[in-house]
C-alpha cells in the first residue's frame, strides 16, 4: 500500500566548530534511537558567545524518519 | 487533580488519494505507539508530483494525546 | 463612490465528514446573521480523534462580507 | 556532478468542486510551461461565497520544477 | 568532545489555577519519562471557559533535555 | 447533526494587576454580549509603563462561543 | 475599577486613490456601528489593477473599541 | 470549465517620491511581460537612506495573472 | 509639533518566581538608562529547568521610550 | 578589509498626517544620535483614532546604520 | 528616472558538501536565464539524510535581478 | 538576588567568504561596545550578488548581554 507515514522529532546540535557540524551532529545522535531517517529541517541557529567570540553554533533541526 | 497534561507529536502522513487520506492515516499509524489521542492540528500540506500530476498529498499533523 | 468596506469575522466549521463540509457549514452559518457576504480565508485546520481515529474535522475561516 | 537545483513558482488553482481540484488545476497548468515538476506546497487556501455558500474553491501552491 | 545534543518535545499542561502551574505541571510531568531537561519555550498559551469564567489554564511547552 | 459552529472575537483585557486578571476580565465582560462561550486562545501580550514600572498588563485573546 | 476592556473587529477598507484613504475609509464605515474606538493595526495591505495599472488599494485593518 | 489559474509574481517597486508611485511602478513595469494582471499583494516595505534622511521607497508586491 | 518618536530595546527579565516578576524586572533595569519609557510588548517565554522542575521564568520584552 | 557591520535600532515614528511623514519623522530623529544610516524596513503600522477618525499614524521601523 | 524595479525568484540548490555551495550553486544556475541579479535572501534551510547522515545540503533562496 | 537581566541588539554581519565569518564579524563589533554577550540567534541570511555569483554573505544576530 502506498500511505506511508513519518514521525518527525525535533533535535538541537551544539558544535564549536560549525553549524554544519552540529546539524550533522544532531542528525547522528538522533540516529541511534530512530531509524529510518529521511530528511530533515533548520528550524533554527543560535549560537553561544564566550570571552567576546561566537564559541558554539546551536542548530534546530526537525528530522523525518520513516515508520513502518 | 485537575492537571491534566498532553504530549504532542508530529507525524507526516502521505496518500495517493487525498489529505484527508493522508490525514487518517497518521493518525492511525501513530495510534499504534501512544494512546489517548485527542486532537490534531494541520501543520503543513505538501505534496509530490510524477508525469506532471499531483501523485502524493503529504500532511503533516501535530497529534495531541494525554499522560496518565 | 467606490470606497467599498468590508468586514470580516472569524468562525469555526465542524464536521464528522470532511474540511470541505466543515467550511461550507461555517459560512452557512455565518449568512444567518450577515449579509453580503464575498470571500473566505481559511486560518487553521484542525480535528478531534476519537478510539484512535480522526472523528471531526474542524475549519476555521475568515469570512468578508459587504458593510452597506 | 550532483549539484541539482530546482525553480519555484507560485499558482494559484481555483475550482467550483473542491482544494484537491484547485491544486490538481494549478499542477497541471503550470505542467503547460515548465518541466520536471517534483513537488508542490500549499502557501493559501482561500475561497469565494456567492449567495451565501462557498462556490469557489481557491489554493495557492508553490511549486518546484527542476533545472536543467 | 564538545559536540552536546539535545532533543525537544511539545507537552500541554493544564491548570484549573494559573499558566504559571500549567506550565510547571507540565514540565514535572515530562520529567517522569525523560532526564536532563534543561530549558523550555512557551509555545502557545489557550484555556477553556466554564459558565462565563475562563475555567482552565492551558500551556504549550517545548522542553529540551540532553541526549547521553 | 453534528455540525457545530464557533464564532470567534477578539477582546483586549486590560488590569493592574497581572495577565491572568486581564483575561479573567476580558473573558467576563465577552460574556455580557455574547453566549456559549467554550474557549480562547492568547493572541498577544503587551502593557503600559508608568512612572518607571510596569502600570497596566494587556492581554489580547481570541474567544470562542458556539452558535445555536 | 481599572480593569478596561476592548474589542476588536476586522475591516477592509478600499479605496481607488491611496491605501490612506482606504484605513480612512474602513474607520470610518466601523464608526457608523462601533463608539469608543481608540486605536487601529495594519494587518494587511492588498490591490486590484486593471488595464495593467494599480486601481484600487485595500487595507484589512484591526480596530479596537472601548467596551463600557 | 471554471477552472480558473493564476501566476503570482514577485516584484520589487522602488521610488524616490513614495511607497505608492512604487507599488505602481512595480505593477506597470510588470505588465510590459506578463498580461491578466489581476491582483496585488504588498510583502514587504523598505527604504534607502541618504544624507539622513528615506530617500527611496521600496515595495515588494507579489502580482498575480491569469494564466490563459 | 506632533510627531512624536519613540525607541525600542529588547530586554530580556529572569526572575525564579513569575513571568510577572520577569517583566517587573526587565523594566525596572532598563529604566536605570532610558527615560521615558510608555509601554512594552511581550516577545517570548521561556525558562529554565533545574532537578527537573521549571527553576526560572524568562521574559523577552520590547520596551518603547519617547524620544525628545 | 571587507567586512562591513551594521546596527539595527527599532523606532516609532508618528505623524498626524501620513505614515510617510512618520516614516520620515522617525528616520530624521534616529539620525541625532546614530550616523551612517544605510536602510530602513517597516515592521509594524499602526494608528490612533480619534472621535471616530485616524488621527495619528504610526509606523515601526528598523534603521540600519553602519558601524566604523 | 529613479523608479527601479527588480524581480524576484526562488530557487533550491542542492549540494553534497555545505549550505553555501548549494547557495552559490542556486545563483550561478539562476544567471543562466536572468541577467542584473542583485541580491539573495535565504527562505529555508532544508537536507536529506542517508544511511543515517545529512547526505545533502538544501538551500531556498530567493534571487532579485534588475528588470530594464 | 536572582533577577538577572540581558539586553538585546541587533547587528548584521557581512563577510565575503562565509555566513559563518559574517556572525563571528558581527559578534566581535558588538562586543567593542557591549560586555557581558551572552548568547546570539541568527534573524536573517542575505547576501550580495555580483557578476552573477554571491559575492558577500550577510547575516543579522539578535546578541544578548548581560546587565550588570
């Protein structure tokens, strides 16, 4: 039958390098509980600023995974 | 005690016929892991599309459901 | 003169068959009190469930009507 | 090289019967000048009343073609 | 490392009293199935009237806690 | 039949005191005009400063009432 | 007592010379059933053209009013 | 039929004089490519600043034709 | 003349006892560098959890001030 | 070296005859204490009525100035 | 004349790699049809996943060119 | 006593390598006038086209700081 469904769940990535890291970051540690991922959404970045500096990119992400 | 609480979850259901298709079927899929479902709310309308035809309705739904 | 005005009120449909109902039963109620009525907005779709299943689609909706 | 890139545009389907026809119609007219369609979203549902019932059914979409 | 995650989920607390309690009740209610929570976000703020009197406090919350 | 109807207004409150007064208030002076009143939603929270301290707590909410 | 209450309805104004004309205009016309309005906000700023020129400007305007 | 579609088209109107002589200036300029102009909708409005003072008024409307 | 200006700035007010006090907090601090001050809106809730229970109330306000 | 930045500050200008002139208004008065204005963007219209007529425009906006 | 009117589209690009190379990819494929392009705003921020890691790297971004 | 307060501003960061030299740009100005930055959220992302390729990456940050 064709009515497949997702379940999305939403994650928060925290890297000190990059936000790209911490989407890829936020989209492996939800991987150990869930399987089937799909894709996923920036929902949104903010960031951590220590002595003057940007020093961690907080990304959102809403991730889609398959549920059979 | 009056408290009640909900937890909510997002579930994108996808059907070749209709929205309204797609949303039963998240419903009823997501029925299959959480009980005391109550409401829902239409989050997003999507779909897909294959030989220049609107092939797939894809809705996603924020489902609500109580803890005991 | 040419300066049309329009108000516009906001209703709820409910339905236990569909969106399309659930609209077309909230602006049939609405022309019991307004006239005049031109054109709708729908606002947010949402829906009870009952024994796991969606029971009734609910619509809200904008609707404009002529002020004379 | 696996560089896609998709282009948007907005239509908006309208239709005495139903949204899922309104959307269907939007599909397939914009199917008239562009190709490879791959998905759509829903941006507006919207209709218009005339002697007091809902007589036009009026969806925007936004939909993704690819590039060559 | 450096690389935290956190994970978010949406819970509704209801209090015949207050947000204030709506909201604390729902977080000592999320506390039971998950550890670490760290911060939350007020989503959406509803209630219900009983007899004229707003009768129910009800709150939406994101609550985060931290992925192990 | 079941199908219902909400209308739904928007009403200002405004107190002294605190928010949950301003809806309290706001919910009890809808109710002199209008009957059946179910829910209502927080549309928007602002207030009035005087003399250096918050004077006044105004809360918008959109209320529900169903209509016979 | 200090607990003031308002109202809020939603007008649209249109006019064929200037969109301030048209808030004038939906002021206005809200007058003729409404007393004690106080202030007005801008939720939407729309037009008609025909013959390719911009012929009519509307503006959908929230209006509030004092409740005694 | 009574399919109708539309085309929606965003474009940006700037002006020295004012936010009008931009909406008009988008809508004109618009129609030299594109023909059923019908309707506007204003997303956005800006300005540049010289010397201290606005000295250009920028309108984004998104116009929408009808696709014959 | 009546032209009135007025600026705003973001605070953010946490208090480990209510939004109220949040508010009451933000307003006060930033009345120890701008004069003025007529009203503020309410932006966001949030909070922060310590041993599982909701430990402080954050609340982001615009606050406007006349300008002379 | 490239790397430009720019401020933003949120002022309400108001005038009794236009939102220009309060767009205007708001602009000139910022420009007392900040220099190197660049552009603004309007974030918010609203009004003032008066014995049943607008008689105060008022509109938000955010000024972007650079910073040396 | 100073009246400038630009257009504006939406494109998606695609990339294995990172957000700005599916940005600067939408641009580039975007300047094979449209010439005198401005400017670009980020719309959304979206990825697929595969084998459990973001795989790819979307990127909606709306493009305005100069209309002659 | 608990009752912390932060401030907020908004700055906008241009860089012509990255979005990521953008905020660190933004962060470290601000930081030339404000002590006590705390934490930053990434508003907007625009950029700069030039011969047909992004030429500057543009990001505005909401940076907060403490109060003393």
């Amino acid at each position: 039958m064709n009515e497949k469904v997702f379940k999305k769940i939403r994650v928060v990535g925290c890297s000190p390098e990059s936000y790209q890291k911490a989407v890829e970051s936020a989209v492996v540690k939800a991987g150990a509980s869930v399987h089937g991922m799909a894709w996923f959404e920036v929902v949104e970045l903010r960031g951590a600023i220590q002595d003057g500096k940007a020093s961690e990119w907080q990304a959102t992400v809403e991730i889609a995974f398959k549920v059979e």
